[in-house]
C-alpha cells in the first residue's frame, strides 16, 4: 500500500519551512511521496491577496524539483472554489492508498471551524508538525471532536525554521532580502515575474 502524504496551502510563496516540514514527515512517517496541494482558494483567508494560481503552482515545482520523494498537484487549483481538504481527501481516496495529512500543530485547533473534521479524521492520518520550543498540541480536543481521532495522529517534531509566507511577502515589498529563506530558484521567480511589489 502506498503511503502517499499530503501538504496543503497557498505557498505564497513556497519557503524552506514547507520543505523541512514536508521532508521530516516523509522520513519520519516513511512516506512514498508528499504530493504538495497548492490551494485555489481557502476558504478561512478570503479576500487575502495572493499571487495567481498558475504562479504559486509554478513556484512550488521550482521549490521542489531536486527532491524525487516530492511530487506537486494541481487537483486542488483546477476545482471550482473554495478549498475543502475533506472533498480533496475523498478525490484522491483509494483501496491501495494510506493518506497522511500534514498539518501544523498552529493550526490543529481551527480544525473543528473545517468542512467535516470528522470526515477529515475518517480519510486520513494527521502528520501534526510542530517546532522545538513550542507548546505540544492538544491531542485529546481531537478525541472530543471525533472518537478514536488521537489515534489517527502523529506528531513530528521538525527542526526549528521559523518562516512564514507573509513574511516574506512583506519582506520583498520592502526591497529586504529573502535569499535562504527560500529556494534560489524560486526566488529568482519572483524577481522575474515581479511579484509582491508594492502597487504603484
């Protein structure tokens, strides 16, 4: 059975966070493949300014490319809006798929605001990554949320890269340098396509 996990997000832009993160389950988990989800839209972050679809999925196959355990999707951009990880879960369910959703240990509480958490908890296991330092997750709110779900998840320590997107959104429209803070080639994208410049 294939062990395939999966990462969700906007990835606007990708950065060296998602790939540690992504890898350290894959290693951790013994993972086959992290397919990585680029989100159309997310239904909690509406009116968000992003970048374009095409830009973001383009950045996380520059983001990705040297590593063969990482594979990247469009499943999720070439669905009408808005994002629900359960609906994505059931499309790439099968008898012949073990699914691992990674999910950071930041973000498990706003599970229960989610389309179908139990859903969520029934299709996949979660990979909770969480950073050295920071405060473990609640696993027992999961097991009040749907019975048994405590039992679905794992938590995996990743090393500390504390980057946020926004972050690095905010830091090139202040001509602030983002080298190391994500792949050249990616970076790179960015300077070619223009992108989060201030509006002129």
């Amino acid at each position: 059975m294939t062990r395939l996990g999966l990462l969700g997000g906007t990835f606007d832009p990708p950065h060296y966070g998602h790939l540690v993160a992504a890898q350290e389950v894959a290693w951790r988990l013994e993972l086959d493949q992290v397919l990585f989800l680029p989100a159309r839209q997310n239904p909690l972050k509406r009116g968000e300014p992003n970048s374009s679809a095409e830009d973001r999925c383009a950045m996380v196959r520059l983001a990705i490319e040297a590593n063969p355990v990482f594979g990247v999707s469009r499943l999720d951009l070439d669905r009408p809006p808005p994002s629900y990880t359960a609906d994505l879960l059931r499309a790439l369910e099968s008898p012949d798929r073990e699914l691992f959703f990674l999910v950071g240990a930041d973000i498990l509480p706003e599970l229960p605001r989610w389309r179908d958490p139990g859903g969520i908890l029934r299709l996949a296991h979660l990979a909770v990554v969480n950073r050295p330092g920071a405060p473990a997750p609640d696993l027992a709110r999961l097991q009040r949320l749907s019975p048994g779900a405590a039992l679905r998840a794992t938590l995996v320590e990743i090393p500390g890269v504390a980057i946020a997107a926004r972050e690095l959104r905010e830091r090139v429209r202040a001509g602030v340098p983002i080298r190391y803070l994500t792949p050249p080639a990616v970076e790179r994208y960015i300077v070619e396509r223009g992108l989060y410049q201030p509006p002129s």
